[in-house]
C-alpha cells in the first residue's frame, strides 16, 4: 500500500503559504493512490529536539552504552528515520526563514542522519533513496536571478547537501513574494506573486496523476 509522509513546519498555522500549498499537494496524492495510507508530522507545532550535548553524542555511542538520555534520543532517531523509511512519498512544506530552513528542519536533517539507520557506517551508501521527495518552498521576496537578494535563499541549496548521506534527492516546488500581499511597500509586485502562486499549484497539481477508476 502507498504511504505518503507530509510533513510541515510553518509557524504560522492557517496563515501559513506553505501549508496551504501541501494540503494541496496531499489532496493530489490522494486522488493518485486510492487507499493509500498519508503520516502527518508536524514540527511547526510539535518540533522535535535539537541534537545537545547531552543525547545527540548517541550517535557516536554504541547503544548498549547509552545514558537515559542518550536511549531517548536514539529512540526519536529510530522513530524519524523509520518514517521515512515506511514511505513511498515524502512532502515536505519549507518556508524560508531568515535565508535558511526553519530550525525545527535541521533539527529533523539531523536525527535523519544516523549510522546503521540512514547510512551504511563503511560504505557511507544511503539507505533511504530510492523515494520520491517532494519540497514546496515558500519565500516571502524574491530570490530568483537578477533580483537584489538573489542567492539569499540557502534553504533549497542546503536541503539536498544535508539529506545526501542518506540518499533523498528532494525536488522543489516555490512560490515567492508571497509577502507581496501584506506589505504596502512590496504593492507593485503582488501580480509577479499571484503568478508564481498559480505556477507553484499547477506544478503541485501535475505531480501525480489521478488514479483510474472503472473500466
């Protein structure tokens, strides 16, 4: 049976750009697997720890030689990777935030990247390729070629470097100026926004086609 992860990580609920786009996306898997089954965290809302002093050295210690805390810790490891491991598909909802991925993403990258789990500790061969890996990126300006901030957008350069090790090749889908409606400075831009928004939901609506029923 088809498994969809959806995962978001806006803070900004129902608000949120990026969240509206990934229901969207979820919809269309949806209508392409008939009975398939969809994982939703939400790490806006319920992030998972940052790797510390205390428990993220678990993952330089064998297990039967783990502290309490460091257990825990591998444990939420085992569990994140296992979700990724179990699905076919994972969507992935990246707003831009401060040039860079939300830390509630790098924080969820880091428990990703896991000896024995996502990784062969030899070989370094990834474990987890093979899925389709699907990242709608929202961005409050613009960021595209010729644009005063372009290159300023580190979170879709860096997404793909730190997944490598364990094999997920995310593909991106964005919308952008997407504060163009908010900000009166930003007035003159809302049809280039309006237009990336309507590119980023045809996009998200070819992403997979629709199941086919009847004969």
């Amino acid at each position: 049976m088809a498994r969809l992860l959806h995962i978001d990580s806006s803070v900004q609920g129902d608000g949120s750009v990026s969240r509206r786009l990934t229901a969207r996306a979820a919809d269309v898997w949806r209508a392409a697997h008939p009975g398939g089954t969809i994982v939703y965290r939400d790490l806006g809302a319920d992030p998972v720890p940052h790797l510390d002093a205390v428990a993220g050295i678990s993952r330089l210690v064998p297990p039967e030689q783990h502290t309490e805390a460091q257990a825990a810790s591998w444990a939420l490891t085992e569990r994140l990777v296992g979700e990724v491991a179990a699905a076919d598909t994972i969507l992935l909802g990246l707003p831009l935030y401060n040039y860079g991925v939300p830390s509630s993403v790098k924080a969820w990258v880091d428990h990703l990247i896991a000896p024995g789990l996502s990784y062969h500790p030899e070989s370094r061969e990834g474990l987890l390729g093979g899925r389709d890996f699907v990242a709608i990126v929202s961005r409050g300006g613009g960021y595209g070629v010729g644009t005063p901030k372009e290159g300023w957008d580190h979170a879709t350069a860096w997404l793909p470097h730190g997944l490598s090790l364990t094999g997920l090749e995310p593909r991106f889908i964005t919308a952008e100026l997407t504060l163009a409606p908010e900000k009166p400075a930003m007035s003159s831009l809302v049809p280039l926004a309006e237009e990336s928004r309507r590119q980023a939901e045809a996009a998200i609506d070819k992403l997979w086609p629709p199941a086919v029923t009847g004969v």
